[in-house]
C-alpha cells in the first residue's frame, strides 16, 4: 500500500528517496511521485507505473534538492493517473505526500473551492495541501498550521507537509497511519517504514497516534495529541539491511519459502525443546504477567486479516482439540463494525505480519474498550503499532517478507500458535503426552520443512497442467481445511486464477455441480483419523469426471492414475501437518505464476501492508 519517504540534509537527498521508494515496492502501489525543495524552488515529478518509470523521469533539472518528499500510491480515491499520484502541491508553494484516506474529503473540497483553491486531482489527500495554504494566511509557521489542520481531517493519514518558504523543514503528522522519524548525523529522515531508510540509518523514532512533528536537519520536535511537547525512545534497529535482497532468487517469494526452515529454527529458538516450552516467552508490555493470564483464560477470540486470518482458523483447530480452551476467530473488518459478545475471562489474540493493518489495528482498539481480559498480538514487525499497542506481544521472528503473498510470515505463525496452544493448554488439562508430541513435532519441524522442500522440482512439473485453467477448487478437511483455504488464497494472490476452497464434506452441498475436466481438485491429504471420510470425497470427485493433484502423506495409499495425480508428502506428527502441508501449496502457486508470467512479488491490485480501511 502507499509509501512514505522524506529527507532533510545537506546534500542532495533525490537518490535516497528513490533507493526509500523501492524499498517500499513491495509494499504494492500503481504510482510513485517525488517533490524537492532547491534554493527556494519547489519541483514535482510523478509518473504511474514503477518507482523506475519516476527515476528515468529524474534529470539535472528537477532532480536537486535538499528537502524533499516522496510517495508510492495505491489509489483508493482517484484513478491511477499521473495527475492523482502523489505529493500534491498547492499555491506553487506545498507540497504534501498522505497514506491514508481523509474521509470528510468532500465537504473540505467544497470549503476549499468556496476559498478559491483550484483542485487538479480527484484526490482526498490535495484537500490537504490546499487546507494548509488557507491556514498559513494567517500564522507563518508550518508546525501550528498542521496542528491546525489535522483538527479538521476526519480518517487516517499518515501526512508529511513542506513549505518551499521554510526549505530545512518537513511537518509530519500521524493518525492511524505509521510513520517513523529516521535520525542521522547533520540529516533526519522519514518513512512510512523503517525499511526504507535502512541504507541511511538505523536509528528510528516511531510517531504515536496523534503525534505532530517538525524535522530539521539538526532537531526533532514532536507535539502529542494533547498538544504537549514529548520526548519519544530512539529505537536501535536490528531488521537485516539486506533484507531488501533477493539472495539469487528469482523472487522474493521463492527466496521467503525456502527461508523457511531457517526462519522456523530462530522462532522457536530459546522458546521450545523436546521436554516443553520455556518459561515467560510471551513478552508483555504491561504490568501483566502472560501465564497468569493464559491461567485464567476461559474463551480465546483471534481477530486477523488475509492469511494471518488463515493461520487464525488453523489455530482454533488446536486450542480446542489440545488446549481444551473455547476459541473463535473473526475477520477484523467484521468484527469492528458489529456488536459481539465478550464471555468472562476472554483473552484477544490479533495475528498480523506487519503489525499496521488499519482493520485489525481499529479490532484491537475495540476489544481493549469492550471487557476483554488482556490482548496478545502475535506478529512479525517489532515497534509496529500492533505490538506497540497489545498488553503482550508475541514476535514472530521470521525476518522482512516482501512477497506480498505471504510466506514464511505464516508458517511462523503457526509455530507461534501451537506454542500459545501448549502455553494455555498447561493450564487446561492438556496430558503430558500431547504436550510432549508437540514439542517433538515442533522441534523437528524445520527439518521436516527442508524434506517437503525438496518437492519442489515435481511441483514444478505438476503447474504445467494449471497454466490454461481459470477456476480451481482446494479440498481439506479438520485442521487443513485453513491450509486448503491458504492455498486457494496463495494462487488466486498471484495467478490470477480463481480458487475456492471448501472443507471437503461440504462438496456434495453444492460445489460438485463444478467439477469437470476443467476445473482442478487440489487435495490435501494427510495421515489423520478424517483420511478415509476424505477418500471417499475424492471419490465423489472422481466419480463425476474431476481430475485431482493430491498432496497426499507417504502411509496414505494414495496412488497416482489417470485422474489423479499423486505428491508424496513426507510423513510428519498430526498436531504440525498443517505447517508440513502449506509447502507444496506455497510452490503450486508459485510456479503456476512463473508459467502465467505474472508479477509474483507486487500482484496487481493486491498491497503487502495494508494501512487503509
Ligand atoms: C494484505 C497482504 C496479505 C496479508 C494481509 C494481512 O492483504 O497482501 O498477505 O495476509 O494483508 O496483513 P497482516 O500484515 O495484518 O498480516
């Protein structure tokens, strides 16, 4: 989704905000702008398309500045053209780059007109700029003008302003949009993630809610949203700069799947071993102990977006079948827009990999304010909002992912909620011998992963008969019915090919009136007491002239015929085959996209962060 970059130096900050910008590709966007503030003059140049199609735009004239701000739009108001991308300027003078959506847009744009503003984009974000201009005719410093003018700003932004009268200074201000202050030496910078100024520091500052801040290139001024004065930590960074890399890979995301042994080993590392989990690995922010809290946990309620919404479903499997807890999982932007009830005792668990989706965020936000016991957040980015924000947080260590398909994010995830399942489970009878059968599972799990990987190649083969068709149906059942719907999301993500899952006792309710030879049957498999009410699924499918690719375990005897075509997966414990099983359904996708041609890291349409509502 969009992104923010902003430099204030002495030298020429052009190249950092374009090296910021691709940085923050992969967040997903259609459009990339820069404005550069150059002896007084202010200069604009955007173009639609790739942050590269804006630097070829890029020449000795407009190209210098020492202040200077930069964007990636992901349009939400606004086609994608070069007049609606970003910054936008007003009286010559302005310039402003926005995340976010300023929801009252329309009756500011009829205020503005009425002053005689002149608007030349379909943007909510210009009603910004020009909100600026009308209040700078009466104070001249940028500072209280954007306090003044966020008062009025109804939704989120994450906004950072200039003023080519006051050229060493940017304002920024943030309400449900992240924003984090870069320090340097003698230069501060700013981004929507500290990704993107990795290159020129690791020193970072993160805005709160509500904060107003003035960057030079010498000083930070931030104002909270009382109007105080504040001293915010400065946050060393340890996010690998070469995150940004692909180490060989032909993807991001090809490089994120295979990361995944390695990064399975450091989430577990120091927390698990075969005899049990360690003691305090839930860090809290509060005063509240985790496991006095997961002591009293009667009803666990798992709010998340996308795939981490995926990895949620998976773990209700878990804690109700292992951990003896009631547990629901809901949709964030269902969940904060309806009335729910709050049993006694209810511990919320949000699940997200970037800890700054606008849903999931304004989910939290409402559970703390409806009598929840405590809030857990298990998540990928430490410092983000999500973590910032829940009484105990719980990080996923999987390193930067900038696939926007999510990879090694959910598997993680999965560690991270079977070890949550045994945390709650010790207090809820769970037997010894469960508890020692997932941490077995657990600790020969990356293992296990490296094994599946070696799928790869006969995976590779198998996407070759995918490639023409437009509709695909994927069948699990118990706890791989979340997988099947993972893996139906993962292709539809990026090979624009659609797919649907359904818990495979549900076939016979509707979906067999769509199967024929066209339409392909993905099963996944596995050794489970449910196999054989499968089996006689996949018959049903067979039965009406399906062709199926079944992701099937080593002991399952499943054999491969003209209708069916068999990938082997090695043979792993119950409780971590849902992790075991993402793999292959990672690579279908994968390598059905290679055919398609499309653009697997930045699918169209689709935003790796996804900050707006
Ligand atoms: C976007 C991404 C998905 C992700 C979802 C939730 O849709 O493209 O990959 O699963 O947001 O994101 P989160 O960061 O909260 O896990």
């Amino acid at each position: 989704m969009c992104g923010i970059v902003g430099a204030v130096a002495e030298r020429n900050v052009v190249q950092i905000l374009l090296e910021g910008l691709k940085r923050l590709e992969y967040r997903g966007y259609d459009s990339a702008g820069v404005a550069l503030i150059n002896n007084d003059a202010l200069s604009v140049v955007r173009r639609i398309g790739k942050v590269q199609a804006l630097a070829d735009a890029i020449d000795d004239n407009n190209g210098k500045g020492t202040t200077g701000i930069a964007h990636t739009r992901w349009a939400t108001h606004g086609g994608v053209t070069e007049a609606n991308a970003h910054p936008h300027a007003s009286e010559g003078r302005f310039a402003v780059v926005h995340n976010g959506i300023i929801e009252n847009h329309k009756p500011l744009r009829e205020m503005l007109k009425a002053k005689g503003y002149t608007f030349n984009s379909d943007t909510d974000t210009e009603t910004i700029a020009h909100s600026i201009a009308l209040i700078m005719q009466t104070t001249d410093d940028l500072l209280s003008a954007v306090q003044q003018a966020v008062k009025t700003f109804e939704g989120a932004y994450g906004t950072v302003v200039m003023d080519k009268t006051t050229p060493n200074k940017l304002v920024v201000a943030r309400s449900g949009s992240p924003l984090v202050i870069g320090l340097g030496i003698g230069e501060n910078f700013l981004a929507s993630d500290q990704m993107a100024l990795l290159p020129v520091t690791r020193r970072f500052i993160f805005l709160e809610e509500g904060d107003v801040a003035e960057i030079t290139r010498t000083s930070v001024t931030i104002i909270d949203s009382t109007g105080e004065k504040v001293e915010r930590e400065i946050v060393e960074s340890n996010v690998e700069h070469d995150a940004g890399d692909k180490a060989g890979y032909r993807h991001y995301m090809l490089k994120e799947i295979y990361e995944q042994p390695h990064v399975l080993r450091n989430a577990l590392k120091g927390r698990i071993t075969a005899d049990g989990l360690e003691d305090g690995i839930f860090g809290q922010s509060s005063n509240e102990n985790a496991d006095d809290i997961f002591a009293k946990t009667k009803y666990v309620k798992i709010i998340a977006c996308g795939t981490s919404y995926h990895a949620g479903v998976t773990a209700k499997y878990w804690l109700e079948q292992y951990a003896n807890v009631q547990c629901d999982v809901e949709i964030a932007s269902e969940f904060r827009y309806r009335k729910s009830f709050v049993p006694a005792n209810s511990l919320l668990v949000t699940i997200s990999q970037s800890g700054e989706t606008a849903d999931t965020l304004a989910a939290l936000k409402l559970a703390k304010e409806s009598g929840y016991m405590s809030s857990l957040s298990i998540c990928n980015v430490d410092g983000s909002s999500l973590v910032r924000e829940s009484a105990i947080s719980f990080l996923t260590r999987a390193g930067a992912e900038i696939g926007v398909a999510s990879t090694k994010a959910f598997t993680t995830q999965l560690a991270a909620l079977l070890m949550l399942t045994l945390a709650i489970g010790k207090h809820n009878n769970m037997s010894e011998e469960t508890n020692l059968s997932i941490c077995n599972a657990l600790v020969t799990l990356p293992a296990k992963l490296e094994e599946t990987l070696s799928l790869a190649s006969e995976i590779e083969d198998l996407a070759e008969e995918f490639s023409d068709k437009h509709h695909s149906l994927f069948l699990g059942r118990g706890d791989q019915y979340p997988i099947a719907m993972e893996g139906a999301l993962k292709l539809k993500e990026i090979s624009y090919i659609h797919a649907e899952a359904y818990a495979s006792g549900e076939l016979k309710h509707g979906p067999l009136a769509l199967i024929d030879a066209d339409m392909p049957v993905i099963v996944v498999a596995p050794n489970n007491e449910l196999l054989e009410k499968l089996k006689s699924n996949v018959e049903e499918v067979r039965a009406r002239g399906g062709i199926m690719y079944v992701f099937a375990d080593q002991e399952a005897e499943f054999e491969s015929d003209e209708t069916m075509r068999v990938v082997q997966v090695p043979h792993t414990y119950e409780s971590v085959a849902p992790i075991v099983y993402t793999i292959p359904l990672q690579l279908l996708s994968y390598y059905v996209a290679l055919i398609k041609g499309t653009d697997v890291d930045q699918p169209r349409n689709l935003a790796k962060s996804v900050t707006v509502e």
